[in-house]
C-alpha cells in the first residue's frame, strides 16, 4: 500500500509542477461551464420576421400587433412585394416571413375563414417548427378571437385541458443542456487528463524507469489511475460551483449520490484514458485518438444533443456500449428531478459493467506493453 501511495504522491506533485496541467484542471472546467452553458440555449424567440401586408384593413393591422406583441417574434422588416419578401429569406435577415391577402379583412368581418401564408426559413429546422407552430398558434388565437367578438355569441363547448410542466416549469432549454454538459466535461477531462499524462511519460521515458522498479504492474496501474480520480473530483467540483454560481442550478438530489455514481463514471473513463494510452505513441496521437474513436461518437451517440428515440434501432443498439448515455440520465435525473438510487439502479448496473470491461481490457493491455 506505501507503494501505490508513493506512486499517488509522485503523480500529483508532477501535476503540480505542470502549469498546463494546473491550468486544465483549475480554470478550463469553469470556462467550458460559462462558454457551453451561455451557448447552449435551444429556446426559440425574438425571431426575425418580415410581414408583406397586401390588405392594410384593420384587421390585418390588429394581426400584425398580435405578432409583435408575442415574445416569440421581432418585426424587421416590411416588405412591398413578394419579391421583396423572398429576398429577405433569402439574405437571411428575417427567418419567416407572413403575407396577407388582400382579402383578409373582409374574409374574417364576413364570418369566413382567410388564408394566411406563412414562409419558414428551414435551414435550421428545430427554430423553422417551432416558429410555424407559434406563428400558427398567434394567427389562429386572433382569429377566433375576432369570430367570438363579431357574433356576439358565448363560446363553444370545448375541453378544459390543463397542463403542468414537471421538472422544468419554463421550459427553459439551458436547464437541460447545462446537466448535460457538467457530464460532458467528466467525461472530456479524465479522458484527456489520463491518456496524455501516460503517453507523456513514455515520452519522456520514466514509464520505463517505473517498470524496472519494484512496483508490481497491478501498484503501477493502481497508482496511475488515482490521482485522475482525484483530479476528476476537484475538476466536478469546480464545474458545480460553477453551474451554482452562474447559472442558478442546484442539483435536487442527493450531492453525495452524485459524487458517488460520478466516480462509477469516472472509472469507466479513466479506463478508456488508459486504453488510449496503449494505443498511442505521442500526445498528439493521444489526443486524435481520444477525440474521433471516443469523445465525439459518445457526445453524439448518448443523447446529449439529439435523443436517441429519434435514432435508427441499428444506431440505438450501439448507445448500449456508451458509458456517457447512462450518467447522462444520472446527472438530468438527479439535477432536474431529484431522484434517487431506487430510479436511478438501472442506470447504474450497466455503468458498472461498463466501466469493469474497459478497465479490465485496459489493464491487460497496459500489461502487455510493460512485458
């Protein structure tokens, strides 16, 4: 056990002394919460938009105050024509565009129902349906309104469906996003933090001076890997001041749950860190290797960004293999809903085989390249 501890001490006074690795642990975990958790905000409004009014009757004007009244959009541009109209979609300064038919007006005072066209720039399609449906949901609500008025007769039977919002009452896309990205960065850092530290060493040939000692293989791999567990523990320290002090977000569960299944995590990545690690011969390898067989297809493949519902079954097949998919879970549910171990188990299970596999075959790897 002196030994192993020996090996600790020797790798956290080496991450000491390294000011690019101070600089990593300390002060990127912190940038990465700010620039990701500002950025990564999915929320649709204040969205350009350009209306061509062909009727200029009352009518058309109170449609067009009910569309700059709502949040959802900001009036940029009136337009004469429709050629006018379409180069504004096409220059991008607006991103939908709203024309009204000269016959608006008198349609709707005659108790018909006018034609509105709405034109959605599609090029980014989550912001084109969500403008669509408010666009239509404005138009729609200002015309029953109007019916309503006009005849002057008591409102249809209809269903009082009233809905509540669980978890995130606002709907707020950065109360999803920044959980994910806190999981993002444990998974980023003890990756790169291991594999470049390892493949450094052998660069500088002290991994050979530590195979000659007598440290036994299972002591060296052991030393290896604990201080990045305790790195990796202050660096989601500082990522959940961080996400506290920025951004308001406390988790509702258990902070010790968290620390715990963040280590169970943590294991499975310090593990692929050390399988990069016997695959790599510089840090430039590390890294490549690290970003295009790991990292990225783990950012896309776990629902981090796009849900893996929405994937075709051959790709949901290989999420099973992701460790990111099921801390993912972990982290929303215990930032978001405060769960507990009794939800969150089934998540926890497979990390564990997960993380036991990659360490195992890292381990043995590791082995056979001492030997």
């Amino acid at each position: 056990m002196s030994r192993i501890s020996s090996v600790i001490r020797k790798e956290l006074i080496q991450l000491r002394r390294d000011k690019k690795m101070r600089a990593m642990v300390f002060i990127a975990p912190v940038m990465q919460v700010l620039i990701l958790g500002y950025a990564a905000n999915m929320d649709v409004h204040d969205v350009p938009l350009a209306v061509l009014n062909q009727d200029a009757s009352p009518r058309s004007r109170e449609l067009v105050t009910a569309f700059r009244n709502s949040a959802a959009f900001t009036l940029k541009a009136a337009p004469a024509s429709v050629e006018e109209l379409k180069a504004e979609l096409d220059a991008g300064s607006v991103e939908v565009g709203l024309l009204i038919p000269h016959s608006f007006g008198s349609e709707l005072d005659a108790g018909r129902s006018p034609e509105l066209q709405i034109l959605v720039d599609g090029s980014r399609s989550n912001t084109a349906a969500v403008s669509m449906a408010y666009a239509v949901s404005i138009a729609t609500a200002y015309g029953s309104s109007v019916t309503s008025r006009s005849l002057h007769a008591p409102p249809l039977p209809s269903i009082d469906a009233r809905t509540r919002v669980w978890y995130n009452p606002e709907l707020q896309s950065r109360l999803f996003m920044v959980p994910g990205i806190f999981a993002l960065l444990a998974m980023v850092f003890t990756i790169i933090l291991t594999s470049l530290a390892i493949v450094k060493e052998k660069e500088v040939g002290t991994l050979e001076q530590l195979m000659v000692s007598p440290l036994g293989r299972g002591e060296l791999v052991i030393g290896k890997l604990a201080p990045f567990l305790i790195v990796s523990t202050i660096i989601l320290s500082l990522a959940l001041v961080a996400v506290r002090v920025f951004f308001g977000i406390v988790p509702r569960g258990s902070i010790l749950l968290l620390a715990l299944l963040s280590i169970a995590f943590a294991l499975s990545t310090l593990g692929i860190g050390l399988f990069v690690s016997t695959l790599a011969r510089t840090q430039q390898q590390a890294m490549m290797f690290s970003i295009f067989f790991f990292m990225f297809p783990m950012m896309i493949l776990s629902g981090f960004v796009f849900p893996i519902a929405n994937m075709p079954p051959a790709i949901q097949l290989i999420t099973y293999i992701m460790p990111l998919r099921y801390y993912l879970v972990i982290v929303r549910g215990l930032f978001l809903k405060g769960v507990g171990i009794d939800i969150l188990w089934p998540q926890l299970l497979p990390l564990l085989a997960i993380g036991t596999a990659v360490i195992g075959i890292s381990v043995a790897r590791f082995h056979k390249q001492l030997d």
